[in-house]
C-alpha cells in the first residue's frame, strides 16, 4: 500500500492509473476505522481494479465549539487495517495543503441541506461538500462508497455529483451496527459505559416507528412522535430531531410511505449521534454487517 500525502502526487497518480483502464475506487474518510468504514473498503475492493482510501479530519466541516480537536485519530492503525484490506492507496493530505493560504473557494448544495443536520451545523454541509469536491478532482475515482448513517450527507454529495458533472457513481452502503444495534460511529469512542447503553435509544426510537409502519400507521407526525419519547425517556440523551422524511428530497413527509426515512439525532451528553431507517426495509438487523 502506497501513503500518499501532497494532493498533486495523488491527481497525477490517479491520471496515470485512469490512462492505464484502471477503474478506481474512492472511500473517502475521516479515519478511526471501524467496521463500517472497513465493509466500504470491500465493497470498492470487489468492484474496483484500485481502491483509494482518503483520511482527512476536514476542518471546514466542524463548527465553532464542535469537536475538531477531540475527533479520534490513529493514523498508524488505519494504514494496518487498510493494508489488511487490500487497498492500493492511502491518501492523507495536510490541511494546509488541502487549504491553502488564500484559499477562498466553496460548494454549496441548496434544499437538501436546509433541514435536519443542516439546521442543527450551520455550514457542515458546505464543508463537507466542498471536500468531497476536491477528492473527487484530485483521485478522480469511477465509484465513491459512503455509508447510509449519514444519509443527509450521502443524498448532498449525490446531488452534488450529478450537478457539477463529476461523472462518477456514488454507491450508499447499508449501516453496519453492534449486536445491540447501536451505529458504528468514531464518536461512540467517546461515550462511557452508562451513556454506551443510554445510545441505544436512536437505534430503539427507530425500531418502535418502523414496528408502527409495519402495523399500518403512516402517520408522520404519530411515527415521530414515538421515536421522540424513546429517545426522551433516557435521562443523559437530548433529542435533537426526529422525523420522517422523503428519501430524495429530504423533505418532512405527512404520510408515510414504504421506501420514506426516519431520521433521528440526539446528544447523549455531550456526544451527538444520528441514525436512520429506510421505512419498509429490514436495513434496522443489529450485528449486520455491510458487503
């Protein structure tokens, strides 16, 4: 596995490989690998000739007093597992030469980012758009794999991708869980043993509104409202948003139909977690793992 750091290096690496008829896989991350970043890495390694991984803790992204100084880092176990993995290239930019001095450049999607984890992080999604911006230009992948527990952010580099004529498919992969159903996320790290099992709460409030769909309730409201007090009912947890929204559009729903998406985030302390389920689907299994 090659380590490449200098953005430049990594574009004319990625032309090269493009020139030979090489199809190149991009998993694009902020490192700390679980294993739900490793079920993107098969995924790309089954599809692709060449898999780039990228880990970039990506400052425009984090608000003033969020966590960009705490978020979990471990470069050297990364490249082990990403090794392990198969992957070809680990690219791992310095922030000041994916930002330059001067840099003054933004992607902004509109609508999709107005809601839900856009109201809650004003500029997150800018960041997070932007970004994803440049890896595309610089590795220059035929497939992009993201997880589905960031499904706001999937649907705006979707959208994203298709508007600016990246010419690539982004692939969104099934949320890998723990056996008790908690989302694989980096910041798990950062919950002790007591708000580890009060977490579990999103996964719950999900479960209670797909069990009312699959009863026949279609009622947004009633559907929210339930995931609501699941959530509330854990004294460190503070609800964020629940909702179910339209698969695409993101927008709030009134009635619930199969394929429609329950989305919910809450702080667990001083810990905040999102979660998701695709309504009509079994994509809530607990230990499943995405291949």
């Amino acid at each position: 596995m090659d380590i490449i750091r200098i953005p430049g290096e990594m574009r004319e690496t990625a032309e090269n490989l493009r020139r030979a008829g090489l199809r190149l896989g991009l998993v694009p991350t902020m490192g700390y690998f679980h294993e739900g970043h490793l079920s993107l890495i098969r995924r790309a390694r089954a599809e692709c000739d060449r898999v780039v991984v990228s880990v970039f803790v990506n400052p425009t992204q984090f608000g003033p007093g969020e966590d960009l100084g705490l978020y979990p880092r471990d470069f050297d176990r990364d490249c082990e597992l990403a090794a392990a993995e198969g992957v070809d290239l680990l690219f791992a930019p310095a922030a000041d030469d994916v930002y330059p001095p001067g840099y003054a450049t933004y992607v902004d999607v509109e609508r999709l980012t107005e809601g839900l984890c856009g109201a809650s992080r004003p500029g997150h999604f800018r960041g997070v758009a932007t970004v994803v911006a440049k890896l595309f230009n610089l590795c220059r992948p035929a497939v992009a794999y993201f997880g589905q527990k960031d499904y706001q952010q999937a649907q705006v580099i979707k959208r994203m991708a298709a508007d600016l004529d990246f010419g690539l498919q982004v692939e969104v992969l099934p949320i890998v869980r723990e056996p008790d159903g908690l989302a694989m996320s980096s910041r798990n790290q950062y919950l002790s043993v007591d708000e580890r099992r009060q977490a579990t709460c999103l996964y719950r409030a999900l479960g209670r509104a797909a069990e009312l769909f699959a009863s026949g309730e279609t009622g947004a409201e009633r559907l929210a409202a339930e995931m609501r007090a699941v959530v509330e009912a854990e004294p460190a947890a503070r609800l964020d948003y629940a909702a179910v929204v339209d698969a695409n559009e993101l927008t709030p729903r009134r009635r619930a139909a199969p394929g429609a998406v329950a989305v919910v985030a809450a702080f667990i302390n001083d810990t905040r977690l999102i979660d998701n389920t695709i309504l009509g689907t079994d994509d809530l299994k607990a230990g499943a793992t995405a291949c």
